[in-house]
C-alpha cells in the first residue's frame, strides 16, 4: 500500500539538493565539474523534519544517505552539516544558511537535501519555496542543483520558473542551475519501500521516501547500468542525465508519481562515482537481503 506524505489538505516533503564531484584522487579524473586544481569549497546542508514512525525514519534516511554520499570521496568529499533526529525551525535553518553564506565564494557549490511535511507553498518546519529558491540563488554558486521530494513539490520548480531570466544562461556562462521535484505542483509524493538490502537491518523507513529512495539508488551506481531495463552507459561515472533518467522511472514504480524538473544545465555533467564491486560487497555483504541482492547483480551481469 502507497502512503501519501499528506497532513490536513496539502502536506509536502521537500528535499534540495546540488551535487558534484570533488578534487580527491578517487574522483579527480571523471572528467567532472572540478579538477585536482579546484580551488573552492563544496558544501552540503540536509535538514530531515523530525517525525515519529517510520516518517520519521524516511525523513532521517533520505538525509543522511546524500549526507554520507557527498561528504565522501565518492561523491566529491563536500563539507556536510545536517539537522536530523530533534526538533527544529526555521530559525536553525536560516542560521545554517547564513553560516554557509557568511564565507560564500561564486567558485563554492552547494548541496542542500530536505525532507518533511509541507504545503503547497512551503514546508511544515516554516521554510516557504520561494524562501529555499531566493537563498539558492543568493550564493551565485558556480553549481546549484535542486532535488525536490515533496508533495505538490512541482511549486518549487514553478518557482524557480518565475525567475528564469535570472538563470536561463547559466550554461552558456559555464554554470549550472538543475531543480528536479518528485511531483507536479498538483500532485502527492508517496513513502517508499520501507527496507532495502542497501542499508543492511535498517529500521522501517530507512530506504527513504519513494523519491529519496530513487535518487539514492541513483547515486550508488543504479544509475549508470545498462542493460536488463537499465539506460545507463556503464562508464563508472553517474551523469546528471542518467540520474534524471533513472530517478523517474523509480519513482513511478515505486511511488506511483512523476518528477518533473528544469534548469539550465549540461546533462553530461558527472555527479558521483559508481561503487566499484568491493565497495559493493562491503555494502552489502553483511545481511541476507544485501547477499541475495549481490547474487542478483552478478546474475545480471552488473558485477
């Protein structure tokens, strides 16, 4: 059964997040948006509403799985600061904005991943969507990439819409400006799965939300494989397109609802670092479900 992230008429949990990769020597040579000689700072912001049940836990988990993602050298070792697991508003929030800001260079580039509850216009922590697009664009960062899980979150990407002369060029000036939301303006988002061999024993709602969920798998390699219904390349690198490619249709089957997004972005820009087979193995290997999983992926081919 699909539970919709609802609260009175109009609830949403909402997720921003830029990505890309770092100047460690893992990623170094992907060709990516930086390179050994990058001289600025890559920050991740997550904010996870604090729930009870297995919300809450969706909440916590679609956070801490970009967190730990982008904070490595998988995913371009971004300086992270999160708020999970208490009570918070949107004063933590707007102090957290401005200690990023404070110290902010047009070079930096900025993750920020949100989820909770929410409404047509904003979120239930107090933070509105047009207060999220304002501050994004306030940095001018060099790269500013926007995932969105929320109900009726296609409003944030209406959102940005209202001030695209202000971005529409950002390509063309060899900058980036992507915002993907896991659903119309008109639409609900659903929880996700509830497990998921990928987080070995974790608790009810540890795979995140139905579009956390698929931007997750997205990012840890999912994305890039081709083959047995997969449109990925297979090159060991995870495009932005690919992810754009991958993330839909798992949030279809999974959540029953649609992404939508805009931007103006290159969609060969490289956002992560595909888990080579150790990693894999060392990911999975220490439950059944993930051993079974493995089994699964070298029947098919992917390792």
């Amino acid at each position: 059964m699909i539970h919709r992230f609802m609260l009175a008429s109009a609830v949403s949990a909402v997720a921003l997040c830029q990505a890309a990769c770092g100047k460690n020597p893992r990623t170094a040579n992907l060709s990516s948006i930086t390179d050994p000689d990058y001289t600025g700072t890559k920050h991740y912001f997550g904010w996870g509403e604090y729930l009870s049940g297995f919300m809450g836990n969706e909440t916590k988990y679609d956070v801490t799985h970009t967190h730990d993602l982008f904070t490595s050298g998988l995913g371009g070792d971004y300086e992270g600061r999160k708020l999970t697991s208490r009570e918070f508003d949107q004063d933590d929030i707007q102090r957290e904005w401005n200690s990023i800001r404070d110290n902010f260079k047009p070079e930096d580039m900025y993750v920020q991943y949100s989820s909770g509850h929410g409404y047509n216009d904003g979120l239930a922590v107090g933070v509105r969507y047009d207060e999220m697009r304002d501050y994004a664009m306030s940095l001018n960062a060099h790269e500013t990439i926007v995932f969105t899980m929320a109900c009726y979150s296609g409003n944030l990407v209406d959102s940005f819409n209202a001030r695209k002369r202000e971005w529409e060029n950002h390509r063309a000036e060899g900058r980036t400006l992507f915002v993907m939301a896991s659903s119309e303006s008109d639409d609900t988002s659903s929880t996700g799965p509830g497990r998921d061999p990928d987080e070995p024993n974790g608790p009810d709602g540890s795979a995140g939300s139905a579009f956390g969920h698929a931007l997750w798998k997205a990012l840890i390699g999912y994305a890039d494989r081709k083959g047995n219904g997969m449109t990925g390349n297979a090159d060991g690198k995870i495009s932005l397109q690919e992810i754009i490619n991958f993330t839909v249709r798992k949030t279809q089957q999974v959540g029953g609802h649609t992404p939508v997004y805009t931007g103006s972005y290159d969609p060969a820009l490289v956002i992560a670092k595909v888990p080579d087979a150790a990693e894999l193995e060392a990911l999975l290997g220490s439950s059944e479900e993930g051993r079974r999983e493995l089994a699964a992926l070298r029947a098919d081919g992917f390792l």
